[in-house]
C-alpha cells in the first residue's frame, strides 16, 4: 500500500532585530513598524499559509556588558501586534510567544482567550520558559529557575492555563430577550488549581473561544522539551540544519506521544527555515553566499564565537583562525540574556568540532560561523524549491516549515508568488482556506472541555 500524500503546512516568521535578518539592505523596511507587520501577514494570509508566528523579546541583549547591538530596537509587545493584525486579516492564523516564567496564567489565559476571540478562532501560544537571571531583573520574581524548574512551572502553567479556557464549556450563553435570561446557569467559568506553583480559584472572565481553546506550541530541542511538546502541545517550533537531523527528531518526538494517550497526526513539527530563491540554481547559491556574508559580518563573527568561548575575543581577526585557548568554562557569561549561551552544554567538546571542522575545511573564524550557525536552507529555483519542501514533508523531515525571511517586510513575496504555485500544482498545498479556525488550517481537531 502506497503512503498517503501529505499536505504541507506553511507559516511565516516575523524575523525582528538580529544578525539573520539583513536591515541594511536597501530593500529592508521598519522592523518594529506596524505597516511591516501588516505586509508580511497579508503576504502570508494571500499565499494560504497557516499562520504568522511573532517571537518575543523580553529584555536588551548584552555582550561583554554593552547592549548588543544586533538587538537594540527589541521587540513589541506580541499581544498588542495580534490583537492588531487581526483587524487587518480574515483567516491567518496568529501565533505569539508568551513567556511561563515571569507571567501568571490566569492573565495569559485571558489575553490569548481574547484574542480568539477577536479573530474568530485564530490564536495560537508558543509557551516558551525564561532560563537567565538577566532576563529576570527586569520582573518582580527577579532570579531565575533552573532548567528543571522552568519545565516544571512550565507544565502547571498551561495546565492551569487549560482549566481556565475549558471553565466554560460554550453553552452558558442563554441571551432569551423574551424571559430576560442571560446565563443557562448561574457559576459559568469556575476554576480551582492548585498545585506546586500555582493556588489559584475564582470565575474565568471570558466565555469559551471559537476554537475552544488556542493552539499550544512549544519551541525546545531538550529532552524535557521534547517531552513537554509530546504531552502537551500542539504544535513544535523546531531548528534542525539538515534533513537527517530533522527525520531523527521527527521521528522521536512522534513516537512519545503514544504513551501520553496521543495520535501521532495530533502534534504537528514544523522546523524554523530560510529560503533563497533565483533564476537559476548557480543564481540562487551566489545570493544565499552573499546574504549569510550580510548576516555574519566580521564583528557578528567574532561576537557568536565569544558566545561559546565565554571570552573577550575583539582582538581576533575574523578572518584568522580560531582562538587556541580554550572556553572560559563556569556561570559567568559574556554574553547575557543570549539562548545560544545554554545551547551550548559542553563548551570544550563543541570547540573540539569546531576547530576540527575549521582545520578540515581551511576555514577562518567568520566562514566557520556561517557554516555552523545557519539554519536548514531551501536554495534554487522556485522549482527546486518546491521539491525540496515536498521531499521533506513526504519523508517525515517535517509536517511543513515556519519561513524565516532574511528581509523585513518584503522577504515572502517573491516565495508566495513562485513557489505557492508550483505547489499547489503539486496538490499537496491548498489553493484557498478550507476552514475559518487556526484549528481547521493545521488539521487539529476542536477539543472539547474537560469535564467539572
């Protein structure tokens, strides 16, 4: 029996400020003004993807105890942009990153539940947790969590979350203008929770949503993470450099959810990717090689090779070879509130691969960090493009892609315009939305509400 042919699901990420995304080229636009927004999301929503993913930054970003600056104008607030690019669009899906450790549920549950219901069904929260004490001064808890903590207060929170969408079940809502009856019973929205992190209880403010509850996304690559995602989400934003990493990490987190009572078509994987496209495939590879040059300037070099070194290395020549001292080793980092800092588990192992990659291939510090720092890449034609995509998705690299354009707002049009078509020739994306719901894009069934 042949393998069904699986349709390829398409969302768009708003790059925001950092070295990935090229600002100064000329064709680059306002990275925080909202007319950028509203491009890249009727781009996206004109194509049929499923829907906008917005990242969130909660404090500057520093380095050797300057303000990064890749990072200087931040980012919005996610729900004020959502909330804003719901008047401005009909069916696109809209996803925003929502930190668990500094927020409280209760707030969170009501803004995303608000926010459904402002776009009739169309939100989504990638529930992400906040590692740093640096990122933690700028909130009242203050500190940090440790990695095992994080995951834990991570889980009550959407589990109270959750508790708070389904405290209404959808038919409270009597409105009879003849008996003057609002409510079907009285007591809608009761909620008790009460655990390790949280002890919380009252009445849940906002009826039950269009899609009964916002997808759940959930962006880690940690065994926890992993873990989490399998019980919990819906949905995992995931960053794998090649199609082999992506098919191993596919198929392990699919195969956890069977022992969380999960199907494996409820949990959708949908790795972070870029694209280049060009006349030809000779075309495309000159401009992906001149745009990762824009993105890893001599300076960006050495700043993401001070990330693992835990070093001051403005002295190095970029285009040198790499320091032969080793990573500063221990708690301090030169680099504050960075992720890339706690990706980096064995400092002096990493180092290793690098310097026997650098020696293997001749490659100075800025070549080696545009090689090891990339994301997996679709490069060609729009043809070759469109099969790549496809091969993925049909050999269980990924369920579909979040496209992360180099260039605000204008970097998905040429993508929507040339590939969307060539796959929906294909018949494995659609040509207009099925569905009115985020639920409905992504092939997630409506859930219902726990029982009280």
């Amino acid at each position: 029996m042949s393998k069904p042919v699986k349709q390829i699901h398409l969302a768009a990420h708003f790059p925001g400020v950092n070295n990935t995304t090229v600002w100064s080229d000329p064709q680059a636009g306002s990275q925080i003004d909202f007319n950028s927004f509203v491009h890249l999301a009727r781009t996206a929503e004109r194509a049929k993807f499923d829907f906008l993913f917005l990242a969130e930054g909660l404090r500057l970003r520093e380095q050797n105890g300057e303000i990064y600056d890749l990072d200087v104008v931040g980012r919005p607030d996610t729900f004020t942009v959502l909330a804003a690019l719901a008047a401005v669009t009909d069916r696109l899906g809209l996803a925003g990153t929502v930190n668990s450790t500094f927020n409280e549920p209760y707030e969170v549950a009501r803004q995303f539940a608000s926010l459904d219901h402002l776009s009739d069904g169309r939100a989504a929260w990638n529930v992400v947790t906040s590692w740093d004490e640096f990122t933690g001064e700028n909130f009242r808890r203050g500190g940090f969590l440790a990695q095992e903590d994080r995951y834990e207060r991570a889980r009550q929170f959407l589990t109270a979350a959750r508790g708070l969408f389904d405290s209404w079940r959808g038919d409270e809502i009597l409105a009879d203008r003849q008996s003057g009856a609002f409510l079907r019973e009285p007591g809608p929205g009761r909620f008790d929770h009460h655990d390790g992190q949280f002890a919380i209880s009252g009445h849940f403010n906002v009826p039950r949503s269009p899609q009964g509850r916002p997808v759940i996304f959930q962006a880690g690559d940690s065994d926890a993470g992993r873990e989490f995602a399998a019980s919990a989400a819906d949905a995992i934003f995931s960053r794998h450099g090649t199609p082999e990493a992506g098919r191993a990490f596919y198929t392990d987190v699919k195969d956890r959810l069977a022992r969380h009572g999960r199907t494996r078509d409820e949990l959708k994987i949908l790795p972070g990717v870029t694209f280049v496209l060009g006349d030809t495939e000779a075309d495309a590879h000159e401009k992906a090689h001149l745009i990762r040059r824009q993105q890893v300037s001599g300076q960006t070099a050495i700043r993401l090779l001070e990330q693992l070194w835990n070093r001051d290395l403005s002295a190095y020549d970029p285009d040198g070879p790499l320091p032969e001292v080793d990573p500063l080793l221990g708690e301090h980092t030169v680099a504050r509130g960075r992720a890339s800092v706690r990706h980096h588990q064995d400092p002096l192992a990493v180092a290793a691969e690098w310097r026997a990659l650098a020696e293997a291939k001749k490659l100075s510090i800025r070549e080696l960090i545009i090689e090891v720092t990339g994301r997996q890449s679709f490069i060609g034609t729009p043809a070759q493009v469109a099969e790549q995509l496809n091969e993925s998705v049909q050999t269980d690299a990924a369920d579909g892609f979040i496209l992360v354009p180099h260039l605000t707002p204008g970097g998905l049009d040429e993508f929507a315009d040339t590939v969307v078509p060539l796959l929906q020739e294909r018949g494995v994306f659609r040509t207009e939305y099925e569905g009115t719901t985020l639920r409905d894009h992504l092939g997630l069934a409506t859930p219902r509400p726990t029982p009280r």
